[in-house]
C-alpha cells in the first residue's frame, strides 16, 4: 500500500485560541479541536473525527469516501486501520441492512460484544475477523484498501 487515508489539518489562530480544524475530501470542514499543545488537540481531532465518519457509517453513506488517501503534504491527520476498523465495520453492516443483533448472531456474539467492536472498545480476534468476513462477503481491510486497488 502506496499511502494511507488522511484529513489536511490547518492551525487557525483567533482571538488568541489555537484551533486545528480538519478538512473532509470535498474541502468541508470535519472536525475542529482547540487544544493547549498540538498533542493534545491531535487526540481530540482523532476522537472527533471517529464520530464524525461514524456518523457518517451509520447514515449508509461511505466514510472512507470522505477522506484524502495518498501522501499528504503538510499537516494532517492520519488515520490508522485501527482508526478505520470499526467505522468500515459498521458501515458494512449499514449498508447491508443489518442491525447489530442480526451481525452478533452470525458471529456467534452477544449484542453488546459486537457493539464493541463498531465503537473502538474491542479489537477484534483473527477468529472474529474471518467470522466477520464470512457475514459480510469481504474483509474489513479488503474494503479499507480496495478503493485505493491496493487489497
């Protein structure tokens, strides 16, 4: 893989406040954090932008297409697969028309396990991966990278 995905980042100063403020790929802005050191406001720009494609996901619309994929120049924020894992998780199951009972159950989980594993609080086994991938007919990475023709 050639790259990864990633929202341009632009620090903006008013009236004394730093804000890093993150752009989606049609040049919208995602997400803002204000943050006393750019570590801080880093982690506040990750957590956001998880809800941000999160809810994105949940509406059936494809995250993944709202990022910038390649070699930024500049600052940015990159996004890992552990970033992405839940998101395309979810949308999977969204745009398939699943609800979250529905995927636990051919997964052999409990409800709430699989909801954890759409909200960052599970990462899954390599058994729960290939159950996953049997659910849904891909894997999540193959739907991370195959835009890029990079799986």
């Amino acid at each position: 893989m050639s790259g990864f995905y990633y929202m341009p980042v632009k620090k903006k100063v008013y009236e004394g406040i730093t804000t890093y403020v993150a752009f989606n790929a049609k040049g919208e802005r995602a997400v803002a954090a204000d943050g006393a050191t750019k570590e801080e406001a880093a982690a506040i720009l990750r957590s956001c932008a998880r809800s941000y494609m999160e809810a994105l996901a949940e509406q059936g619309h494809d995250p993944l297409s709202r990022l910038h994929f390649g070699e930024p120049k500049g600052g940015c924020l990159a996004l890992t697969e552990q970033d992405l894992f839940p998101v395309v998780l979810r949308y999977l199951r969204m745009s398939r028309g699943f609800t979250q009972a529905q995927v636990a159950e051919m997964i052999g989980k409990d409800q709430p396990a699989y909801s954890r594993l759409e909200s960052h609080k599970a990462n899954p086994s390599v058994e729960t991966c290939v159950l996953i991938s049997k659910a849904f007919g891909t894997t999540v990475h193959q739907e991370i990278y195959r835009r890029q023709g990079a799986a």
